[in-house]
C-alpha cells in the first residue's frame, strides 16, 4: 500500500464520501431554508455516483494509504439502499474504518440493516437536547425525540455512537451543559463543534463563534475534566474525560485553534468531485474519467495528483485571504 503526502508533507488517509446533497433537516448553519427551499434544484440522480463507482474509487484510495471511509451528505439514510453501499465498502480488504455521520432521525429503520452489513460506527449531529430549540435548529421542527430514538436503535443494534454539536451563539449555548448532562446519563461521546464560516449561504459572522475556551468555561464550572492525548494522527477534537469516569467530550475548534496542519482528510462529492478542503470552492471532476472508461491506473494516478499537488490550509489562513473566495457548500461536498 501506498501512502501518498501533499505538498505540506500530510499523508492521505481519510476518505469522506457524500452520497447525496439532499437532506430532510434545513440547519441554518448548513442548509438555510431561505436558500434551499422547495424549489431548489438538488442534483439529479443520473449525476450521482452509483454504488459501483463509489466503492471502486473507494478501493482505490485505500491502496493509496487510506484508512478511514465516512458515509456523508447531505443526509446519507436518504439514499436509497444506502446499506447495500455499506455492504460493497465493507468488503474491501484492509479493516477499513467505516463510519457514517446522520442527522439520526431514520436511524430506528435503518440501524439494524446498517450494522449487519459492515457499518463500524455512527455519528449522529444533535444541536440541542430542549425541544423548541431543537426544532428552530433544525430549521423544519423536527422532534429531538425521533432523533434519540435513532442513537437509542443504533446503541441496541451494537454501533458506536458520538454526537456533534454545533454550538452557535444567539441559538443553543444554552445547551452546552444540558448536553454534556444528558451525554454523561446516556453513556455517549459528545463532541461540540465551533460555528463555521462553511459555504456561502450561512451568514456566518465572527461574533456567533462560541470559541472551544468559552465551551470548556462553561463545562468546568460544573464538571471537572482531564486533557486526553490526541486519539490517533490527525484527531480534529480536543479530548477531554470526565475526572470521575463520567465518559468523553471533546472540541472541535477549526476557528479558533486550526488544525490545518495534520489534516489527513479528502472529500468525494455526491457527483464524484474531490474536494481538497472543507473550506474549497471548487472540486477535480472524477466522475468524467469513470464513465469515460478509464481504467484504474490512470484513476490512482488522478487520485494520487490531486493529494500530491495539495496545499490547503484555510482555516489558518482566515481572515488574511483577500479576496476570501468562495466556498462549496457542507451539504453538497460533506462535512
């Protein structure tokens, strides 16, 4: 196996994968309903990967060193037969690390069929625990109710569940804490995640920043918590336990504290582009050499070039970017 390093010498070993740009939430951090609203045009499916492709340019970015596939959207459990791609990305030799993250509420139907095919773990994106705040972040009203649900079915089903959160000021840093309690009870890893200036339709401001000091404020006025050492190469979180053995939460502060710089991640989007950076406004056409009947060398050849030739490092370089470009949205290459 081969392991490819950019231009910044980081290797190649995460692989995150959309499979659709749709999604039933319309979280205003990600998919604000003013802008995609019924009459949005979302990719057809002619444009979409098949689970064929997929699992080929799945296979092989694995010889090319990586090590972990994420399942994204959009909402991946729209996909129709989405367990039937778990299934084709499991059978790839090498022990891969594949994990999916949902907004959980289809989970109670899906997450028997999901482990039974080859899924290792599930990260499920809840923003707050209270119900009314939960429903205007999610921008549709949606119950917390169906999504607990959902981490309930995967738990019994024997995935591995984490929660992110997304904490945003003027919206739930309120519900820091009542997060950290309900995750402490439910034996579940928490991750909150600082508001990102991702896309170009979240009007996103500084000022709704909850940096990761302010969350750790927050959390140690009630609970002590202990530093943990980085879980792997490359780990986006800021780890820390509960002193008295009350689980994990950790932070990811890609504003704040940026880590660019051991960041291991490529991004497939749904219609077979590669994004280089969540943060990138433009992908490399994949899906062009696959239907062209290219074969595999000169597929691990443009997989390799596209890492090879990489240098992004957005998030250390906010605010000195002038002009700043545009930016792909979340919901269309993953997050």
């Amino acid at each position: 196996m081969t392991t490819l390093h950019d231009r910044l010498s980081r290797p190649l070993r995460d692989l995150r994968i959309s499979v659709t740009d749709r999604c039933n939430f319309r979280c205003g951090y990600c998919m604000p309903s003013d802008q995609f609203g019924a009459n949005h045009a979302f990719l057809p499916k002619d444009q979409l990967l098949s689970f064929e492709e997929i699992h080929r340019l799945a296979s092989l970015s694995i010889r090319l060193g990586v090590t972990k596939i994420r399942l994204t959207g959009g909402e991946p459990l729209l996909r129709r037969g989405i367990e039937d791609l778990v299934g084709l990305l499991a059978s790839i030799p090498g022990n891969i690390d594949l994990a999916m993250t949902t907004n959980g509420v289809l989970l109670p139907h899906h997450a028997e069929g999901l482990a039974l095919a080859g899924l290792k773990r599930v990260t499920v994106s809840l923003d707050a625990i209270d119900p009314e705040i939960f429903g205007r972040m999610n921008g549709t009203g949606a119950e917390v109710s169906r999504v607990l649900a959902g981490i309930s079915a995967a738990r019994v089903f024997g995935l591995p569940v984490k929660v992110n959160a997304v904490i945003r000021r003027g919206w739930n840093e309120g519900e820091i804490l009542p997060l950290v309690r309900w995750a402490r009870e439910s034996g579940v890893t928490l991750r909150f995640i600082e508001y990102m200036d991702v896309g170009e339709t979240n009007g996103w401001k500084m000022e709704e920043v909850v940096s990761a000091s302010e969350i750790l404020d927050q959390v140690n006025g009630e609970f002590s918590l202990t530093a943990l050492p980085p879980a792997h190469p490359g780990e986006t979180a800021l780890r820390f336990k509960h002193t008295d053995g009350g689980g994990e939460i950790g932070i990811i502060a890609s504003v704040t504290r940026p880590f660019c710089g051991d960041c291991s991640r490529l991004r497939l989007s749904a219609e077979g582009k590669l994004f280089t950076c969540l943060f990138a406004a433009t992908g490399h056409d994949l899906r062009a050499l696959l239907r062209g009947g290219a074969d595999d060398a000169t597929l691990s050849r443009s997989l390799g070039a596209v890492w090879s030739d990489r240098s992004d490092r957005y998030s250390e370089l906010r605010g000195r970017l002038d002009p700043p470009g545009q930016k792909a949205e979340m919901s269309y290459l993953g997050g």
